[in-house]
C-alpha cells in the first residue's frame, strides 16, 4: 500500500458506477474526490459526502485525479478515457471499451502514448468461480463447444437500465463481451467468422434496435460457440443462464442454484456448483471415472467482485502490471461482438 492514496474521479453514477463507486470508498488506497454523473444521482448514504458535478470536462480540470473511473454510456467511453489519460490519469472503463473497434485501438493508443494503466471492466476475470470454469477448460484441451447465454426477464427499474443502454448499444455486445473474453481466454484460437441474428421484440426502441440476439463465432483451431442475450418483460426464464465447455475429453458447466432469477443481478456473476463431466470411456464402454461437482458457495457477491476488481486496479498502478494483453483482449472480444451486431444488421457472416 503506497503512502499517498490515489485521487479518483468517478464518472456515471448508474448501477455499476455505485457499486465501483462504493469499492473506491472502501479501499485503504484510493481517495475518491469527485463524483461526475449527467443528472442529480440517487446516491446510498456511504457516498452522499462526495462533492458531485455534472460536467466531466470540468470536473477532470477541477479535481486532477490520479484515476478516472467511467462507467457512462458506451458511446462516450473512448472521448472520456483519451481525455483522462491525457490529463496523466489512469483509467478504469467498464465494458464494452468502445462503440467501435477504431475507437477502442484509439483508447489503448492514448495508454501507451502517455504511458498510462489502462483497465477494462471484465469482472468475471476477478471471479473465482469463473477462473476455475477457465482453467479446467483449458485442462480439458480443445477443439471447444461454447453454449452460453444471459437472459434477463427485465422490468420496472432494470427494464428503465436496459432501455437506456440500448439507446447505444445492443444486448449481444454490451454483455457478450464478458463471455466471447471467456471464449478466448479457454481457445486461445484466432476467431475468423461470427454469424448473428436478431429480432425487436420490444416497442420504443430506437431504430434498427434489436432486444433479443444471438450469435456463432468459429475459431482457427475448430473451435465454436454461441452466445444469446435477451432484455425485457417478455423474455422467458427457462435456462436463461447456460455457461457450458465442451471438448473431446468432457465437458466443464456452471450449475445454477434452482429456482435463480435472472433479473438477479447476482445471478449474472455468482455460481453455485461447476460440474465437471469426464469423457473417457472405460472397458465396458461406460464412463471411466464419475463427474466432479466443485462447491464454489460462499463466492463474492456483486458488490464483492466490484470491491475485487477495484484492487485489481489498484495494484495494477502501485505494482506497474503490463496490461498489453489485458487491453488487446478488450479490443478483440469487442471487434467479435460488433461483427455479431454487423451479421444481425446486414443479414451476412462477417469474415474477422
């Protein structure tokens, strides 16, 4: 722990800017000095000391802060992280890093050209459920199978959030950047086509908007997967959460607790048990060797993986992490998503 704190500016006060937030407030060494959000925020009791701005300019000039932490809209990501990182902070952004592929290379250039930690908010790399998924993937050894999903029968409150990031960004790309990461850090296989569909099965939506969507990605080395996301009070719950790897030597799955409601936002991020299913057949041509259950009860919740992931953010500053390929991950699960949304647009596979 240094002897100064870090002097950090939040900017987006929505779900995940309080809950990142309220991981700054708790850290023995970040000192938040601002809060930046459009509107006047409703803000839990732990950060109503904090003075709040409405403008991010003026507030990057007011305050000059050691980190700026954004979590706003996709579609001013990238101006926000250039401009912070040319004003000698570093940068924590959550997913997806851009709403395009040519301003997310722009993000990490400005990283590098100013020499600045650059950190994308892929919680699920902070998870230890999901890097045990991971690893016992890659145990497995490829060709892959990916079947996963995220659903979420959303309304009221959640609904207004869903609505509200899909005035930029649809549910393929603004999720599926979690789980295509996952795709790659278990392939690490050069993805080379993604095929997508999608339909708008919600009123109000902006033009050319889409709430339910699903997408293939094929790899170099065989491997394929599928990811499917849905917002909105008509999608169904039933196996609204499927988070399987198969491969030749068995399959790894998380299992989910009965009963789990995917308008949970702990259920996005928390498992229950990873099942994992041995391949090999014996003599009889049964199953040499039963399946292994791993408890994985008593994970972080949301607000625990936040608090993880700001320390992450942290040390990555203090200890001098390399990040190149953090920040080069961010960018290719991205351009896949983005492909994906291009295929739901244009009807056409789209060659990586």
């Amino acid at each position: 722990m240094t002897a100064t704190k870090l002097r950090v500016l939040v900017v987006g006060l929505g779900q995940m800017g309080r809950s990142h937030a309220l991981a700054y407030h708790g850290h023995p060494g970040f000192e938040i000095v601002g809060l930046v959000n459009r509107s006047t925020p409703n803000l839990p009791e732990a950060l109503s000391p904090y003075p709040v701005r409405s403008d991010f300019a003026a507030a990057l000039a007011e305050f000059k802060p050691d980190v700026v932490s954004i979590a706003t809209h996709t579609n001013t990501h990238s101006d926000y992280a250039v401009a912070a990182m040319e004003a000698g902070a570093h940068v924590f952004v959550e997913k997806p890093l851009a709403a395009t592929v040519e301003d997310a290379r722009r993000v990490v250039t400005a990283a590098e050209a100013n020499n600045r930690k650059l950190v994308i908010g892929y919680i699920l790399r902070h998870h230890p459920s999901w890097m045990k998924l991971i690893e016992e993937s890659r145990n497995l050894g490829g060709p892959y199978v990916f079947r996963m999903n995220l659903n979420q029968q959303s309304s009221g409150a959640a609904w207004d959030i869903h609505r509200s990031i899909m005035q930029t960004t649809s549910p393929i790309v603004d999720c599926g950047v979690h789980y295509v990461d996952v795709m790659c850090q278990i392939t690490d296989a050069r993805p080379v086509e993604v095929r997508g569909m999608g339909v708008t099965l919600a009123k109000g939506l902006p033009a050319g908007m889409y709430n339910y969507g699903h997408f293939q990605v094929l790899f170099d080395d065989g491997s394929v997967g599928w990811y499917e996301a849905g917002w909105g009070p008509m999608m169904s719950e039933t196996a609204f959460f499927v988070k399987d790897v198969i491969s030749p030597n068995g399959a790894v799955s998380i299992v989910m607790e009965q009963g789990a409601a995917s308008a949970d936002i702990n259920a996005h991020t928390q498992t229950s048990r990873i099942l994992i299913h041995h391949g090999a057949l014996g003599a009889d041509n049964k199953p040499a060797q039963p399946d292994t259950w791993l408890d994985m009860h008593g994970e972080p919740d949301h607000q625990g993986l936040c608090d993880r992931e700001q320390d992450f953010v942290y040390r990555a500053i203090t200890e001098d992490f390399d990040l190149r390929r953090h920040m080069n991950d961010a960018v290719m699960s991205l351009h896949i998503c983005l492909a994906a949304d291009e295929s739901v647009r244009t009807g056409n596979a789209v060659k990586l």
